[in-house]
C-alpha cells in the first residue's frame, strides 16, 4: 500500500514515493502509478483495481491498455468503495472483473508451481551446460591432435621426395 500524501511511480523498474503535489487530485494516485508501470513494462504490465472511491486510476487504465498491459478489476459487490473498480471497468480496458482473493490465492499457487519447475529446470540446463562444456573441451583436445598429425603428415609427405630422390 501506498501512505496517503504520497505517489508511487516506477522508475528503473524500482518502486518510487514522492510527495504528492497537486491539491485535487487523489493521494495516492493510481493514474500515476498505472501510467509509470506502463511505460516500464508495456505487455508485461498488469494492475490491479481493487478499492476506492472516484474515478482515479481510469486515465492510467487506458494507458496501460494502450501499451497492451492486462487489467483486473474487483467484482463491485466485492470492492469495499467501488468507485474506482467502476471507472476502470467503464473505460472498457479491464481484462477481466473477479473475486480477486480467490484469484490472487489461485494465480500464487500457480506461480509457486511454476518458479518450482522453472528451478527444476534451471538446475538441468546447468547440467547440460556443464556436459556440453566438458565436451566442447575434449573436442579442442583431439581438434589440437588432429591438427598435430596434419602437420607431422604435411612433414613427412614433404620429406618423401627429398628421400626417394637421394634413393636413385
């Protein structure tokens, strides 16, 4: 949560506060801080519009829209003060009206999964890379080899006719 009298925006991919300066606007503003996370994260963003009252939060809404960001939206009879819930689903940019905490408890148990299998997946790729390495090792040892005979088989061929000349 943001503290009241301040802003949140997003800067180097970092959450920033700033005190808020404009008298009649909300602090905090959610048309800040949706706008700056657009801008970061463009189709990767995503916000959540839970709780609060008035329509701030909707000109960020549609930012976050036009950079292809995914919005969520309480359900109104589930939002403490649905007025933001309302202005954002009004502007026609929200993806999808829920029950968040049942969503929010859905959408962690599926990211657990996921950071647990993309860990699993991790380890093997370092596996395979280690192996691969240890083969990319041996394969410049004989590749060495190799050009050791090639030169030694250069040297002997270039030797023969010096040697079957003298055998006449």
């Amino acid at each position: 949560m943001i503290p009241p009298g301040y802003n949140a925006h997003l800067e180097d991919r970092r959450l920033c506060l700033t005190l808020a300066e404009r008298q009649n606007i909300p602090k905090p503003s959610a048309n800040e801080l949706f706008t700056s996370l657009a801008e970061a994260f463009s189709d990767h963003a995503l916000a959540l519009v839970l709780s609060g009252t008035g329509s701030d939060g909707s000109h960020g809404v549609r930012h976050l829209k036009a950079k292809g960001g995914f919005v969520l939206a309480k359900d109104l009879r589930q939002a403490r003060y649905s007025g933001m819930p309302k202005a954002a689903i009004d502007t026609g940019g929200v993806d999808r009206v829920r029950e968040l905490e049942r969503e929010l408890v859905t959408t962690r148990e599926h990211l657990h999964t996921s950071v647990e299998d993309l860990a699993t997946s991790n380890e093997e790729l370092q596996s395979t890379n280690e192996a691969l390495l240890t083969v990319n090792e041996e394969l410049q040892g004989k590749t060495r080899e190799l050009s050791q005979a090639l030169g030694d088989l250069e040297n002997i061929k270039n030797a023969l006719p010096a040697v079957n000349g003298h055998q006449k």
